[in-house]
C-alpha cells in the first residue's frame, strides 16, 4: 500500500538537504502512493530522513508512517494480528515493536517492509515471503533503502542488495535471517478431511482480505477462480477482471468468461484486450518498473500492468489468485520433470519454488498491479494456508498415476466451480493470456534474431535466456546503472 525510502549518515555527519533527497526517491516511486507523500527529515543535525508514498484504501487517509516520535517508522504492507478497533497496520506494528524489540518479526502475521529508526538505528525488514520489494545499500558513507532499486540511483551505483525475505538488515548487526511467525493449523486427515480442512482455511483467508476489496483478478485458472467463487459469497457485486492478447488471444480468456457466467457475474467481467502497440509501448516502461531484464517477468507483467490499470478505474484494492501454484504441485514442468528422483526431491524443489517466487511470479505482480497503484491481496499466502500446505504429502497434490497436479486443492472445492475449470491444465502465465508468440514476433521487428550468437551474455557475464533480452537489456542499461543488472535473477529452481 505503499513505498518507502531513507538516507542516512553512517559516520553521523551533517546531510544538508537530506529531506529533499528523500522526496526526490519518493517522486521516482509515486505509482506506488499517489495519494500522499510524507518526508521527515531525523532531528539531532539532520543525519537523515525517511518517508513514503501512500494509496488510500478507505475514504479516510490510510498511514503507513509513524513519524511524530521516536521511533521512526515507515511501514508498506498490512498485518492480520489482533488489534484494537481502528488501529492502523503501522500503529499496531510500532506497538509489537515497542514491546518485543527485534523479536517482534516473528510475531508478526503478514505481508510487509519496514524501516524503524531507533537510538540511532537504522533496522529494515521483509516478510517471509517478500511480496512487497525492499531494496538497500551503503556507498560514500552513505545507507540508503528503497522499495524498488530506481529510488537508489542518485546514491548507490554499485553496492546495491536487495533485501532477501524474512531478513533484518540493522545498521548496528548487518543482515540477520528471523524465525518466520508459524500459526497452528490441524495435522493432515485423510485426503477428504485435509480437502475440507484447507477449504475452510482458504475461505478465512478470503474473508479477513476482503474489507474494501471490490474486485478479483480473474485469469480463468484454478486458482484465481477458486478466489472469486469464495469472494463472492462476501460481495456479490464484485468486479472481475482479465486481459488477453487481442490479436492472438490465449485459452485463459474463454474460461474467465465462464467463471463469470457461472458465478453469474458476466455483467461484471472487464475485458482489457491488449493490442500490439500495446506492447511495444510498454516495453520499456516494464523494464523501468520491473528493474528486470528477465523475459518471463516481461512477459509476465504485460497482462498484470494493462489489467491493473483497467481495474484502477473501479478500485484500489484487489484479490489474486498467485501463491497456490508453489504451494500445491502447480508446476508441473518442473516437479513432473525427468530430473525429478522421488516426492522428497519434489517437497525440496517445491520449497525452493516458494523461496524463489518473491523474484519470479511475485516480482511481475507486484510491479504490474503497483505500476498503477493498485494493492493486491494474496489469501493463498495466508500464514494458515501456508503452514497447512507444507503439512500435506506431495503424493496428494501431484496424484495418481496421472500426476494430477494440485489435486488436493481441485478436491476442496470442486463443487464451486465448473468442471472444465476444476479440471484444467495448469499452463505458463504468459501462455494463458497468449503473449509468447506475440513477443517473438513484435521484437524480432526490433533486434536480429541472430544478434545473441554475436553477444551472448550481458556485460556482468549472465547468459542471455533468447535474443529478446538483447533488446530489454539495452533498455535496461539506458535506465539504471550496469551494477544494477546484478538484481536480474533467473527462474531455475533446480539450481
């Protein structure tokens, strides 16, 4: 729900005009929170300052800084501890803080970044999953944070990190890993009983995201399906929304409009039809927003950008459906792959899949949907359901002699979707929505198919994957530092 940003002195010298520095960070991220921006410069000769941009998801201004005393916090993110009536996400953390110190990290249940300011400490910390992005590092006696890296270029040239998922970073330990919140959740039954189990779980996990939540990104998966169907039991007036590629459309299109129809909500389905200048005018703009040069985040983020800034017009607040494909046996190329050994290689790769998706599937989401200032809430990565999942044998999500992959998770709700949905092949993102084709042809107009046999790897040494991340690196570097290609990790959760 916002971005947040600092600059700081690390030898305790003076930073004259350390407040507008920060402001101008703030400015590079303001898609992040358009609403407000909030800058305060550090008392004690101005050794820095901190702020955010904010998005307002109530009528009312929604805070994400606490900044009037000691100590400072900026805070993107919400929180599903108990609270007391009214209490902000940043309220109620500064108050776990104030009681538990540090400890308070594996206390806290859900989605979020921070920077706390405190005696002269500067501490920042990520969930354990990281769908939000936090970004630091130190230069010319300089510590400067950021959400998203482009907030850093003024200041950090080569030493930038980001911060990995379920990390502190302090100023007075360096970066320390915390023992992740684990709520309670019931063992496994049978395969009927532990179906029921996760159902109930998920339906919770819907049911507290969906104050102020009007709509659904609907790709016609399982997954996003299975989240409309149990959202619109709480608003029957929910808003869906999707994007194809208008002129090569994919199969996800056809099977949106039917969950639609059968949750009889049609008249409620948005359709954003992306065209082929669509895409070229994007191009370099997902490369600014994603910091990326990855051509499956590329890819990725083209429907999550045009459908975000679709459902803008009717909300600023939406469900989703990611989370369910690394939690129960969805990707099928890699834990069906012949490199596979047994289920316990195939629990390790699933691990490593959720470890990893923070710079994968989440990385595309966060960046499409906050491009256009639109928060995302994501119930199959409720702590529960998290917790549950890894509870579950893997013989029970990939099943049978078929392999039918998430077959527990079909199980559980089967009956609240049509059959041809309850039954579908899980396929790639960007071939759901029909992009990969379409990518091949538009940017072999741009750059020679046969340029990757003359440059073969990016000036850091990374391989390019095919020859359209010839022409998103030559974006990339027109954009940000050489150092910051560092930050571009690819998805192979076999290594």
């Amino acid at each position: 729900m916002a971005s947040i940003a600092g600059i700081f002195s690390l030898n305790e010298d003076v930073l004259e005009g350390c407040g507008q520095q920060v402001g101008k960070m703030l400015e590079r991220m303001q898609h992040r929170g358009p609403d407000n921006a909030v800058v305060r410069t550090l008392p004690n000769h101005h050794h820095g300052a901190l702020g955010a941009n904010e998005v307002n998801l109530t009528p009312e201004r929604t805070c994400c800084t606490s900044l009037s005393r000691p100590p400072f916090v900026v805070f993107d993110g919400e929180l599903f501890n108990e609270r007391a009536p009214g209490q902000h996400d940043v309220e109620l953390f500064k108050e776990f803080y104030e009681k538990h110190g540090k400890e308070c990290f594996s206390l806290l249940e859900g989605s979020y970044t921070c920077a706390i300011v405190d005696a002269g400490e500067v501490i920042l910390a990520r969930d354990p999953v990281g769908a939000r992005p936090l970004f630091y590092g130190s230069e010319h006696g300089l510590l400067c944070f950021s959400s998203e890296m482009k907030g850093l270029i003024d200041h950090i040239r080569f030493d930038v990190n980001e911060l990995p998922p379920g990390h502190i970073y302090s100023t007075s330990e360096g970066l320390k890993p915390f023992e992740p919140f684990v709520p309670d959740v019931p063992e496994p039954g049978s395969i009927k009983e532990t179906a029921m189990t996760l159902r109930q779980l998920l339906i919770e996990a819907v049911q507290k995201r969906m104050p102020g939540v009007r709509g659904v990104s609907l790709s016609g998966g399982l997954d996003s399906s299975i989240v409309a169907a149990i959202a619109k039991e709480y608003n029957p007036d929910l808003h869906l929304f999707t994007g194809t590629i208008d002129s090569a459309p994919g199969p996800d299109l056809e099977n949106a409009v039917l969950m639609a129809e059968f949750l009889g909500l049609e008249h409620q389905l948005h359709i954003y039809r992306i065209t082929d200048s669509d895409i070229c005018d994007l191009i370099p703009r997902a490369v600014w927003h994603l910091e990326s040069f990855d051509e499956d985040c590329i890819s990725g983020i083209i429907s999550n950008y045009y459908v975000a800034r679709m459902a803008k017009e009717y909300t600023d607040i939406v469900l989703v459906g990611e989370g369910a494909d690394e939690l129960f046996g969805g990707y099928r190329m890699v834990l069906k792959s012949p490199k596979v050994v047994d289920d316990a290689h195939r629990e390790q790769l699933a691990q490593r899949l959720l470890d990893i998706a923070y710079n994968t599937a989440l990385r595309r989401l966060d960046r499409g949907w906050m491009a256009n200032a639109v928060v995302y809430q994501l119930p199959f990565l409720d702590a529960r359901i998290v917790a549950f999942a890894k509870k579950i044998p893997m013989a029970w999500k990939i099943y049978g002699e078929q392999q039918i992959e998430k077959f527990i998770l079909r199980e559980a709700f089967r009956d609240m979707l049509p059959e041809k949905i309850a039954s579908r092949e899980k396929l790639r993102f960007a071939m759901g929505v029909g992009t990969d084709n379409v990518m091949d042809m538009l940017v072999s107009k741009v750059i020679d198919r046969e340029e990757i046999k003359r440059r073969p790897k990016s000036a850091y040494g990374m391989p390019f994957a095919t020859f359209k991340e010839l022409l998103y690196y030559d974006e990339f570097l027109k954009l940000f530092p050489p150092a910051y290609e560092k930050q571009t990790v690819r998805w192979d959760p076999f290594k």
